[in-house]
C-alpha cells in the first residue's frame, strides 16, 4: 500500500515539474521580449527627472509613470499663448484701422497697405499658435505637428528669402523700387500710406524712389501743364529740408521743386531718392538686421524644438500605455 502511495506520489512530481519549468522559460522569454522597452524606460528616466518628469505611485510601478515633462507642457502653452494675445492684438489693430478708411482708398493699393499686411500677419500668427497652445494643452499630436510644420515652413521661406534677396541683389532692387512707384502713385488715397512714405522720407533724409523728380507719377504732383492741382511739380513736405534755426516752418517749400535742376533742387529739399539711401543704411547696419533677424528666429526655433520634445514625450507615453493595457491582466509578464 506505502509503494502505491510513493509510486503515485512521484508520477505527480513528475507531470507538474515539466509544467512549471514550461512557465518558467515563458516568463523569461517574455521578459526578455520586453527588454528594449523597459531599456527603452530607463534610459528616459533621467531625462524626465532633469525636465520635470514625474513618477506616481510605488517606485517600481511602470503603470503610473508618465514621459510627458510638465515644464516642456507648460512653457509650450506660455509661449503660445503670449503670441496668440500678440496676434488678437494686431488684427485689432488691422480692422481698426481698415474700417477708418473710406471705401475707395481701401480698395485703391491693397498690396502695401499697412493695415492689411496688419492682419493677414496677425491672422495667420492666431491660428499657427492657436494651435500650439491647444495641442500643448491637450497634449494632441495632430494639432502640435501642424503647429510645428507651420513654423518650419515659415522660418524655412524667411531663410530662402534673404538668401535670394542677397544673391539676386538687382532683382530685389527693382522690385523695391516697383512697390515704392506704387506707393507714389497712391499716396494722396491713403492715409496710413501717406504716413509710412513721410516717416521714411523724412528718416532717411531722401525723397521718391529713385530721385525727386519720381512724384511726378503721382497725379497731384505731375508736372504736365493741364494738371489743375495746385501741388502740380511740386513735392511732400518731408521731402524738404528743415531748418532748426527758424521759428517759423515753410510748409509749402516743395511747392514747383520739380522744375528745377538736381544741384538748385539740393538746396531746398533732399534730391537723393530713398533707394540709394535705403540699401547704404543696410550696408553700413548689418550687425542690427543680424541681431533683428535673429530675435525673429530664435522664438521659431524655441517653438519648433519644443512642440518636437512634446511629440516624442507624448508618443512615448502612449507607448507606455499599450504596453501596460497589454500586459495588466498577464500574470507571467
């Protein structure tokens, strides 16, 4: 009877033991399966832990740990939204100044106007970071690629532009002086414009494009002899030369400055056109464009370099999250 019972006894032994070592070498195998990824999760640890990471729960506990930093989530959003305020600010600013104007003028130079470059800038700034801080927020992959594409894109034209514009310096030239003609020809219609024209002129000490005798093209200031204008050969009274010295300030002094010669016109106004005076100030300020350029830059690529860490975090932390779905109700995992 004891033989029978230690015969059975071993029989038993022997059918569970292969069993557990099956179930053994399963959860090794598994284990090492998972290896990349739990390789994968230390070696982000320290980078959390650096940008404000957190960990919640049991120190071991896989479950609870997130890859997305708070500081990368948040300071995204700051920046955004300190640009989408910006952006309400200038298309404000842009209607405001639209709806000022009488219908004719604004339909009269849509291509340098002031306030509609104002608002399709400001436009097109509300809705890239509108994106940025909604999908900082919600932590929403589509929204920060567009949001990060966006800028890309914009700060990728910017660089095309100034290398075109540096290599083909005669064809850039032209064209500025194409859009100052136009804004010649428009510069009784336009109030803003108006404004823009005399600030520059006045500022660079210059008047027309490319001489003087350039506001002829406007029909207020030609000089032809059926003009019934009585600014006829004349022109703005930026383009004169002002005197500290006297009280009282000639503000028809450009009045039929058109009909004399270059070096008499020289003593009552600025004879230089603005072309010549616009490319010897950036000749001889190109450290301030440079630093100008790259406080325009360096937002871009803050915004690009972080919306990209925010991408990654959040990926892998959906990673995270298929693998504990995946492997929360395996008790050999």
């Amino acid at each position: 009877m004891r033989r029978t019972m230690v015969h059975t006894q071993m029989h038993h032994a022997q059918s569970v033991l292969p069993r557990v070592r099956c179930r053994r070498q399963l959860s090794t195998t598994r284990r090492y399966s998972n290896r990349s990824f739990v390789r994968k999760l230390g070696q982000h640890a320290w980078i959390l832990v650096a940008m404000g990471g957190r960990r919640r729960g049991a120190p071991g506990s896989d479950e609870d740990y997130s890859f997305v930093s708070p500081v990368v989530k948040y300071l995204l959003f700051i920046f955004n939204f300190l640009f989408w305020i910006i952006s309400l600010v200038m298309v404000s600013i842009g209607m405001y100044a639209r709806m000022m104007k009488h219908a004719e003028a604004a339909l009269a130079c849509l291509s340098v106007d002031p306030a509609v470059m104002l608002m399709v800038v400001g436009v097109l700034m509300f809705i890239i970071t509108f994106c940025g801080c909604v999908g900082s927020l919600r932590e929403n992959i589509c929204l920060l690629q567009i949001f990060c594409i966006s800028l890309t894109v914009i700060f990728l034209l910017q660089l095309v532009a100034g290398i075109l514009g540096f290599v083909f310096a005669d064809k850039a030239r032209s064209k500025v002086t194409e859009v100052i003609n136009n804004a010649i020809v428009h510069y009784r219609e336009d109030l803003d414009l108006q404004n823009l024209i005399d600030f520059g002129q006045k500022e660079f000490g210059c008047c027309g494009g490319v001489a003087y005798v350039d506001w002829s093209q406007n029909m207020y200031f030609n000089c032809s002899k059926d003009n019934p204008s009585r600014e006829r050969c004349s022109v703005p009274f930026s383009c004169c030369i002002v005197s500290k010295d006297k009280m009282v300030i000639n503000t028809m002094c450009g009045q039929g400055k058109q009909e004399l010669e270059y070096i008499e016109a020289g003593k009552y106004i600025h004879a230089n056109g603005c072309i010549d005076k616009l490319v010897n100030w950036i000749h001889s300020n190109l450290f301030l464009l440079g630093g100008i350029a790259m406080g325009l830059a360096i937002p871009q690529l803050v915004g690009i370099l972080l919306s990209q860490l925010l991408i990654n975090q959040i990926k892998e932390q959906i990673e995270l999250q298929n693998y504990n779905l995946k492997h929360s109700f395996d008790p050999w995992s």
